[in-house]
C-alpha cells in the first residue's frame, strides 16, 4: 500500500477510537476526531496535481494570511485571514483553500500562542477553505451568494470554538446549556467577525479574485477539483 492509503486508515482509525471513546471523554474524542479529518484534508491536497509554483505560492498567501490575522490581532474578531482563505479557494480550489485555512491557524498561532484550540482552528478554517472551492462557481456568478457564506462562517466558525471551549472544561457549566451561553456571549464577536468577511468580499473581493486568477493562468494552477 502507497502512504496515501496508510494516511487514509490511519484518519478513520482515529475517527473511530474518537466513537469509542467519547462515552467517557468527550474531548478527547473531539480532539481524536479532528485531527483524523485533518489528516484526511493533508492527504486531499497530497493527491492533487502539487507542483514547485503551487508549494510556493500557497506558502505565500498562508503567510500574508498569518501575517493579517496577527496584525488585527488587537481587534477582536475583525480577522482578514477568513477573507483571504475564502478567496484564495475560489481561484486555487477546495483542497488549496483547505490547506490555506488549516496552515493560518498552525503558522500564527506560532506568535499567537498553541494550545488544544489549535486543532480546531485548522479544522474550521481548513473547512471554511475547501467548501468555498467546492462552490466557488456559484460564487463568481452570484456576489451575494458569496457576501452570504462569509458572513454566516463568521458565525459558525465562532460556534465551533464555543464548542470546544465546552467540550474542554473552559466553561463552568456543561452540555447543550453551556454552549448557549458561550454562544451569547460571543454574539458581538461574532457579529463582528460575520461583518468584517461581508465588508472585505464586498469592497476587495473581485479585486482578489482577479490577482488570484492571473496568477493562476500564469502558471497553470487552477485546481480541476473546483466545484459548483
């Protein structure tokens, strides 16, 4: 078998440890689960086309996306990186939008500070990437479709972090009640989060998209993964 093969059973052995021991950890079944859907990501990329000018490119675009989320750092939920990764999946496709999220978190966090959210920053920012590439046809039709998606992961990727700040014993109370409260408790943020992908898309979205896409013609990077 090919490392391809092995990286697949070894994300599904860790999705089903995560089943199996869930009934006594939740958490730690999270944290198994997730990191089995980020290998599965990893090797997504692995199996499309990888080339020297696509390696490098997406080395780029993950550091000016690091960089702006670092620089608004101090702004508490105004975060360019979002808009950056939806972007760059429109143009580059799923699995590069996939990497391009997961690599934010992974790389700033390492001015930011890691810890176990680290995990599921990439996986929810890896998520956000690879379904705005599997859309990213109804987006360059349709602009307010793409205004929409921005501004609703804004919220689901604060509610997916509310998630794990209960599942992890940050919060006091436990269950469905705790993640409402940690929920209404980040509405603002969240809001902000929602508006600031509407506002960015809105004034440099078709700007990006025509940068990303030269460069893609340049070099013969456009991803025949792209969907919808």
């Amino acid at each position: 078998m090919n490392r391809k093969i092995y990286l697949f059973i070894a994300s599904f052995i860790l999705i089903v440890i995560a089943v199996i021991v869930s009934a006594k950890s939740m958490a730690a079944a999270l944290i198994l689960a997730v990191t089995g859907v980020l290998i599965i990501g990893f090797s997504m990329f692995e199996r499309s086309k990888v080339t020297a000018e696509r390696m490098v490119l997406l080395s780029i675009i993950t550091a000016v996306s690091s960089a702006g989320r670092m620089l608004f750092a101090a702004v508490p939920s105004i975060n360019p990186s979002s808009f950056i990764v939806i972007m760059s999946a429109m143009v580059f496709g799923p699995s590069f939008g996939f990497m391009t999220g997961a690599l934010t978190a992974l790389v700033s966090n390492m001015i930011l500070g890691h810890g176990p959210w680290t995990l599921w920053q990439m996986l929810l920012w890896g998520l956000m990437g690879f379904l705005a590439g599997m859309f990213s046809k109804s987006f360059e039709k349709h602009i307010w479709i793409r205004l929409a998606y921005g501004f609703i992961w804004g919220f689901i990727f604060g509610w997916g972090m509310n998630l794990f700040y209960v599942v992890s014993g940050y919060i006091t109370e436990t269950g469905f009640k705790a993640f409402l409260i940690a929920s209404a408790a980040s509405f603002v943020f969240d809001l902000m989060h929602a508006i600031g992908n509407l506002l960015l898309i809105l004034l440099l979205g078709n700007r990006f998209i025509k940068i990303f896409n030269r460069t893609a013609l340049k070099y013969g990077l456009k991803d025949p993964q792209g969907g919808s």
